[in-house]
C-alpha cells in the first residue's frame, strides 16, 4: 500500500508530539523510580508505547506502529534522552510488538481489544530488549516475572485503552475526517458520523 | 540541530552516527564501571578537542544528567541483590556488587548521553537528512516529511510549556496520570495533525511527489576523515574494552 | 462550456464526505489571464475550497466529492495563510531550493535562480537564515518567494495576511500590488481583511454562507450593493476605499473629511476615564531569561478599573511583560505590587482568583472535555456547592453567548467561540484583573467586536483589563491609557490621544494610527507645504 504525503507528514508529526510527551515523562520517572524502586515505576511503562497504536489506527497502513513508535524514541534520543540509545532501541522493539498484533489482523481490525493487544505485545517486545541487553539479567526471576506482568498490564491499559480514548477525542473535533479511520468509518455506512458545520 | 564548524561536524552525518551507535552498543555490552568510565572520558575528550565544546558548554549541557546520574546510581545499588552488605535501611539494600552495577549502568547513561550530545552539537539536521537519502538509500518522500515533523520539535516544547503556565493559572494539578497524558497530548495532537496536513498540502503543491527523480541543492559524500574518523574512534573503544579482559 | 476558458469552473460543487451539505455550490467563474480576482464570503463559506479548487489541490490532495468542470493551468503557485505549516526545510535558501529540486532545475543554476526569486519577494536577508527566527511577514514573503521558485502561471492566495500584524499585512500587501504591476500575473484572493488590497482588484465576487455565489463585479459596486451582507459576513470593510485618501486630505468638504475631523474633536475633548485605587504598581521592573533583559527598568501604576493596551514592535517585550503581571514570568530585578502587596507573596489560588489570563492559542488552557465543565472547573475544585457552580456557569454561558454549545467538547468550537470561552473561564472568580494577549488576533470584525463589546460591559462593572494588541483602533477606542514599549523599555505611557498625535514617536515604533490622525498628521504637512 502506497503511503500518502499526508499520512507521511501525520506519522512524523505524532511521533515528534509523542517524543515530547515521552520526554517529560521520562523525567518524571527517574524520581519515581528511585523513590518506590523501579518495580513501582513500571506502572508507567505504557505510556511509552502509545504512539504505535494512535498512529496505525488512525492511518491503517502496515508499518505505522512501528515507524511511530521508533521515530518518538529518536525524537526522544535526538532531544537528550538519558535513556541515550536504549531509547531508540527499546522504541524499536516495542514498535515490533506493536506492529504484530496489527499484523495479526492483517491489517484489517482497529477494535480496542487489538489496541490493547498492540499495548501488551509492545511490553512484550520492551522485555526481549530488555533481557536481551540491560541490567535486568541481574534480577531475580520472580522480579522478571512481576515486571513482565506490571508492564503488560500497563501497556495494556495505558497504551491500547488511553490510546483508543485519545483518538475517540480527536474523531470528535473532527481533526481526522480526511485518514482512513474516518474513511472506513464512511464506508461502512454510519450515516450518523457526519460533522455538523465546520 | 546545527552544525558548529568544528572538525567532527564537517564529518558525513551518516557515518558519524553510525560509528556512535557502535560505541553506544559496545557500551551495552560492558559491564566494568572502569572501561565504562574511559569510554565516556574518550567521548569528553572528543567533544573538546574536535568536537568544538568549551569546558562551559560541557558543563551547562551535562550538568542536569549529574542528577540523573545519582539517581540511577542509588536506584540500581539501593534495589540490587548481592553477598556483601555494606548497608540496609527498610526497603533500601546496598550491597557491593550493587554499587558496581550502579556505577557502571549510570555511567553508561552517562556515556549515553554524551555520545549523543556530540552527534547531535556537531551536525545540522538538513545535511543528516540528506546524508540519509543520499548514502542509506532512505525514500526522499519519507526524508522531508522527516525533515517537515522534526521542524515541530521546539514548537512542541513551546507548547507544552505554555500549557503548564496556563494550567498554573487555573489550578489545574494532575491527580491522575493518564488524564494529564490525555490533557497535554490532546491539543498537541489537534494542532499537530491540522498543521501535518497542511505541510503535506504545502509540499505537494509546489510539485513534491516524493521520487528518486529530482535534483539536489545539497548533497553530502563520503570522504576520508570519515573513514579515519570511524576507523578511530572503533580501534580506541574497543582496545578499551579488551583491555579489560587483558588487565 | 467555454473551450476557450484560461482558468475557472462551470457548475462546480464541492462536499467533503463527513458532511452532508456542499460547501461549494454551483459556482461558474471565469477567469481572465492577468485578472486580479477577489473572492469574499463569511467564514466557512467555501472560499478556501474554492481555490483548493481551482489550484488542483483538490481532488488531488484533498479528497472531496467534485461534480462540474474545473479548467487549471498547469503552473499554478498557491500561498496559504499559516506562516508555520507552509515550509518543510529550516534555512531560507533550502526553502526556496525545495521549489527547484521538485522542477528537476540542475544544482549549478540553482543559486542565481535563488538570489532572484529572493529579490522579486522582497527577502533582503541572508539566504543561510534559518526559517524559525523570521517574523510572520517574512516568512509569507519566503512563501511568495518558494512559490515563485515554481515559475507559476497563475498565483492563488489563501487569506495570506490573517495571521500577520497590520504592519507586516501592509507590506504583504504593497509586495503583491507591485509585483502584479510588474509581471502581470494573474491572481486569485482569498482574503478577510479589505484594506489595502481591494484598491487594485479588478474584480470581486461573493459567496453566502451555503457557498453560493451571490455577487460580483467590480469593488466598489460589490461593496456598495452588497454592504450588508459583507458586514454580517464578518469582513474587516475597507476604512475608505472608494474613496481616495488624496481627495480626504486636499478637500476640507469631503463627507469623509468633514467625518473625521469631528471625529477627531470628540477624542480630544473626551474625558479618559481616570481609575480608582492602583491595581497594579511596577517599580524599576527587569524581566528576563539567562543574561538576555527582555523589558528593563519598567515603572508603571495600573489604577482600578482602567484599560491598558500594551502595543509595541513583535519582539518589543509585550508578551513577556504581560506575562510577567500573572506572574508567568519571574522579575530579575525591581517589585511589582498587586492591589499593594508584593506579587511574589501572593499564594497561587488567591492571586488567579483575582488575576485571570487569557492566552492567545486558547486551546492550550482547555481543561475539561464540556464547555459547561470547563467554565465550572474553579468553582468544582473549590468546592462550591451545586447550586452555585450552576447559577454562575449559567450566567456566563449566557454572557458569553454559549449555552447552545454547553455540551459540546471545547477543541469543536469556532475560533470566536473558543477565545470567549478562554475568556468566560477567567471570569467564574470575577476577577478583578483580566489580561489579555492579542484577544483579537485572527478573529474576523464580526466576533472580534463581539468580545471587545464583552470587555466593555465588564470594565464598566469594575474589572481592569490589560491587553496585548496590534490593532490601533482597538486602542484608541477603548483604552484609558497606552503602554508603547521599544526595545524592552517603555517609550510611551499614557492616553491614546497625545501618542496617536506625537507623529516622532509612532514613527519611532511605526505605529500606524487611526484614520483621524493620520488626517491631522497629513493635513499638517499640507500646510507645511
């Protein structure tokens, strides 16, 4: 599927958004983490995966979660990131993720439940990175098993779900009637989508 | 993103990054706090002598990551597990081991940060995006939509903090975090998708289709201070690094 | 259909598919080659659509259900009306050069092609000057400048002068008037804003809001015929097109001239009304990031009841220094004292329980996803009860004209709408002290007086208000004193009278003032003569 400018300059504007958004969060994580330990902390882990699903169910085209959510993290990288380069690495494995669970419908169903399972997958794919490169090989199993599960549950409920709440928001004011989430939604007919003025 | 006329920005955008990805995977890979240390310390000297950095910049930029730097540092020793207690207090544990790992993960942070502070203090975005279409084969539609998006980063963050001065005001205070996720993002959202689709308008009326098949006001090529730039910075990072296994 | 049409349209209808109704509707035009056409309308007319149009944005770019015939031309340059989302480079010369790369122009002819296009728009700067750092009025002379790169046949221009301040719009302008006179061109406007632009059109047509054509015809016959319905469409009408400013200044008996010369009488007899306690006291204020003094050494009384404009070149400080009132902005030297007491003492709740502010994008202040909400929130975190959140948000609901939309999220209302809610939000305390930052900008007359008449009936209850603002009638109507700043430092504090008449000082600051005085002025040089 060709990509349009349009969606082009959409997928880079939301990432750049997103990075700045994951910024400021990452600040506000480091004196959460060494208060409550970093088990507390990855409470807020979903958040960072939530480019991936705004993006692809507002563009619908294979690719757009995982170019979002790795263009947010070298946003993220390129703005001075702490997180240096295992923010542009874990972005580009929690995009994979993401980008699977979308895959898995073939590209074909944006319903929350696979929103969430993008936000779940994508805490999954943080996890391979994780286990694959950092420090994490140094905790216990219980503790990998508790993050997995902290952090699916996060990635679940602040990704998939938050996400699928920011887009409703964004469908009301009526921002998005020229992509293919509202294209679709036209399609299939809901007479009643239609903006009044504007 | 700008170029500062020193040495290392007149290098190829490309190969540059590269070559600090590599050191930033070789970081990963070590787990000694001391090779971690003169591996930053070569980042430093790099950023001085051919990076254009004067002590004064080093220490505005680096100074708010020497707070980072703490915090990692406790949250790694004071969580860790390990033999040798050196001290305890309710839920906080600090063992020797701990306190190494901490060293070494904050100091990567550290060498992080700084590795990417020297790409992005010596390069200008526009020839980084035309190194990415003229030596990684990257499509030119993606390129200057790249280039239209990254344009928003300060706007952005100009946003942002304008908001937080505005919620001041009306005693707005987030309670919940994910509201105040969907707070901030919704009008950074809003004014980011109406102000991509006219971008994109804008390009394509002045004729952008996005091919190969156009001229180039600025090209960027590869020369031979990339290579011994490259080759360079690899043979002193990884001699580092075994000379730890050799000591 | 013409076979013979150089550029326009036969029956064309236009529908985006999210609506129901046509936002084009059967609209036949023909344009001829070099013709100066202005197209009017009330916003969300189709105005904008119908260039999209006829530049072949859409369908191309933009997808919409189009039913009729369109004639292009092939060449066309089209200039849109946000200085920031038209460019996707960072530096002057890369802007321009985009143009040519799409055109396949070889490198090596690209820098004399550059430095032309650059002196054709005006663009008297460095060509390494990164695109971030221009001022509004700049950047649309970069746009012209891109567009021109494009070797256009035709020029289309979509409101390009909204969002700039009346300085640079007068220059846009008188750039376009010149370049037209030299080239020949042929230019399709869309604009809202009439003064100096419809002098040189040499045709006008109107469209009504169900985006129909209702009139064209020459300027001054549709303005004269269509008065009316130009003024509920919310156009900024000309000061005094038709008539001539030549004919005002040299004849004493012109209606106009007899018009303003009492005018002006009025203003100078007119006792300003002088306020009660001071509000606001400021003493030997600095203001300032890092080692950069953004207003210095400021010493300024704000009395009970008063309306202050702060007015001054962009870059003079105004912002910052109105920021600085609502305590946005930390004082590097010097003390402000709010009703007496230091600013800096004053707990955040109390302090914006007296002091609201109203930003100029008012999306960034939104809280709430209702508008009732939004109004409500301050009453809700303090605790009010029921009864009282609903009869004070329902009294300003009605004020401001909103209870129709009291459902309704925030981010969908229309611009007018979101800057009165933005500022029906800082009213649930009744403040004492409301200030403002360019309340007006980019509002067409129609809304734009709307608020300004909101204001008045709230200064006339007691509140203080403090603007930031460009337009100078707006100043001289219906503020008690003005704050002309230059450079970060005050050159001018008090009524609008003695600075509209001090002709070294607006010069100074190029200040343009109201008609009135610039007959005084001119008549004065007259004499000279």
């Amino acid at each position: 599927m060709k990509w349009k400018m349009k969606e082009i300059v959409l997928t880079v504007i939301l990432a750049v958004a997103c990075g700045v958004i994951y910024l400021g969060w990452s600040t506000l994580w480091i004196p959460i983490s060494a208060l409550v330990g970093p088990m507390g902390a990855h409470f807020m882990f979903g958040i960072w995966v939530i480019a991936s699903p705004i993006t692809a169910c507002i563009i619908r085209k294979p690719g757009a979660a995982f170019i979002s959510e790795t263009a947010a993290a070298a946003v993220e990288l390129l703005t001075g990131s702490h997180f240096g380069l295992s923010a542009l690495m874990v972005g580009v494995f929690q995009g994979i993720g993401a980008e699977i669970a979308f895959a898995l419908f073939r590209y074909k169903r944006y319903h929350v439940s696979v929103l969430m399972l993008s936000g779940a997958l994508a805490a999954c794919g943080s996890m391979a990175y994780n286990l694959l490169a950092n420090g994490f090989s140094y905790y216990t199993a219980e503790v990998l098993v508790s993050t997995l599960v902290i952090q699916v549950i996060s990635g679940i409920l602040l990704g998939g779900l938050l996400a699928k709440v920011v887009v409703g928001s964004l469908v009301k004011t009526g921002v998005l009637d020229q992509y293919e989430i509202m294209k679709e939604r036209r399609k299939q007919g809901h007479a009643d989508e239609y903006v009044s003025g504007l | 993103m700008k170029g500062n006329h020193s040495w290392l920005s007149s290098l190829n955008p490309a190969c540059k990054l590269f070559a600090h990805l590599l050191v930033m995977f070789m970081l990963m890979a070590i787990s000694d706090f001391r090779e971690t240390l003169a591996i930053w310390l070569l980042a430093v000297a790099i950023g001085i002598s051919i990076g254009g950095w004067r002590i004064s910049y080093l220490l505005k930029r680096l100074l708010p990551y020497f707070g980072f730097f703490v915090m990692i540092f406790w949250m790694m020793a004071a969580f860790g597990k390990g033999e040798e207690t050196i001290w305890s207090w309710a839920w906080f544990h600090v063992t020797k081991e701990s306190v190494s790992h901490g060293l070494t993960i904050s100091l990567r942070m550290l060498g992080f940060v700084t590795y990417g502070l020297l790409f992005t203090s010596t390069t200008d975005l526009t020839s980084f995006i035309m190194s990415l279409i003229h030596q990684c084969r990257l499509s030119p539609k993606w390129a200057y939509g790249l280039l239209a998006g990254f344009r928003f980063i300060p706007l952005f963050q100009s946003e942002l903090s304008q908001m937080k001065a505005a919620h001041k005001i009306r005693g707005y205070k987030q309670k919940n975090s994910w509201k105040a996720f969907a707070r901030y993002s919704l009008p950074l959202f809003t004014q980011g998708i109406r102000k991509s689709e006219r971008i994109a308008i804008a390009m394509e009326a002045r004729g952008f289709t996005g091919s190969r098949d156009r001229t180039y006001y600025q090209t960027t090529k590869l020369a031979g201070k990339d290579f011994v730039y490259f080759i360079g910075l690899m043979v002193v990072v990884f001699g580092v690094w075994m000379a730890g296994f050799v000591l | 259909m013409q076979t013979n049409m150089y550029l326009g349209c036969n029956h064309l209808s236009v529908r985006f598919y999210q609506h129901r109704k046509k936002i084009v509707d059967d609209i036949t035009l023909s344009i001829h080659p070099g013709e100066k056409l202005l197209i009017l309308g009330p916003s969300g007319c189709g105005k904008s659509t119908l260039i999209s149009a006829l530049s072949g944005i859409i369908p191309e770019f933009l997808d919409a259900e189009v039913t009729g015939e369109v004639v292009r031309r092939e060449r066309a340059g089209v200039m849109f009306q946000d200085p920031d989302s038209q460019f996707c480079m960072l530096h002057v010369d890369e802007e321009i050069a985009f143009s040519l790369e799409n055109r396949r122009i070889p490198r090596g002819k690209m820098d004399e092609m550059i430095s032309d296009v650059m002196d054709k728009a005006g663009l008297n700067i460095d060509k390494r000057t990164s695109i971030e750092s221009l001022s509004g009025g700049m950047k649309q002379r970069l746009a012209l400048a891109c567009i021109l790169a494009l070797d256009p046949e035709v020029l289309f221009f979509d409101e390009p002068t909204a969002q700039l301040d009346p300085q640079g719009r007068i220059e846009i302008f008188e750039l376009l008037k010149n370049l037209s006179r030299q080239t020949g061109q042929t230019m399709v406007f869309v604009e809202h804003v009439l003064d100096g632009c419809i002098e040189w059109m040499d045709r006008v047509i109107l469209l009504n809001k169900d985006g129909r054509m209702i009139g064209s015809g020459k300027p001054e016959e549709v303005l004269r015929e269509f008065d009316a319905e130009i003024k509920e469409a919310g156009i900024w009408r000309p000061k005094l097109f038709p008539v001539k400013w030549n004919d005002v200044v040299e004849n004493h008996d012109h209606p106009v001239s007899a018009e303003l010369t009492r005018f002006i009488e009025t203003r100078s007899e007119e006792h300003r009304f002088v306020g009660g306690n001071p509000m606001i006291r400021v003493e030997d204020a600095t203001i300032g990031y890092g080692k950069k003094a953004i207003v210095q050494d400021l010493n300024l009384t704000i009395h009970k009841g008063e309306w202050i404009s702060i007015v001054g070149k962009n870059g003079s400080g105004k912002s910052t220094f109105l920021k600085s009132l609502a305590r946005l902005e930390s004082l590097r030297k010097g003390k402000i004292y709010f009703l007496e007491k230091e600013l800096s003492k004053w707990p955040d709740v109390e302090l914006y329980e007296k002091a609201g502010f109203v930003f100029q994008n008012p999306e960034l202040q939104f809280i709430a996803d209702m508008v009732f909400e939004e109004i409500a929130f301050g009453g809700r975190q303090r605790n009010w009860t029921e009864e009282q959140i609903q009869e004070k948000t329902h009294q300003l609901l009605r004020e401001f004209g909103l209870e129709a939309h009291r459902d309704a999220h925030p981010f969908t209302l229309s611009l007018g709408q979101k800057r009165r809610l933005s500022v029906a939000t800082m009213l649930l305390f009744d403040q004492d002290v409301l200030l403002l930052d360019e309340p007006t900008f980019g509002q067409d007359e129609k809304t734009a007086k709307e608020l300004i008449k909101k204001l008045k009936e709230r200064q006339a209850q007691g509140t203080t208000i403090i603007m930031v603002t460009h337009d100078m009638n707006l100043v001289d109507q219906c503020s008690d004193k003005v704050l002309l700043l230059k450079n970060g430092k005050a050159a001018y504090y008090g009524t609008p009278y003695s600075l509209f008449m001090n002709e070294v000082l607006l010069e100074d600051s190029s200040l343009v003032p109201p008609l009135h005085y610039k007959l005084v002025h001119a008549r004065k040089e007259l004499s000279l003569v």
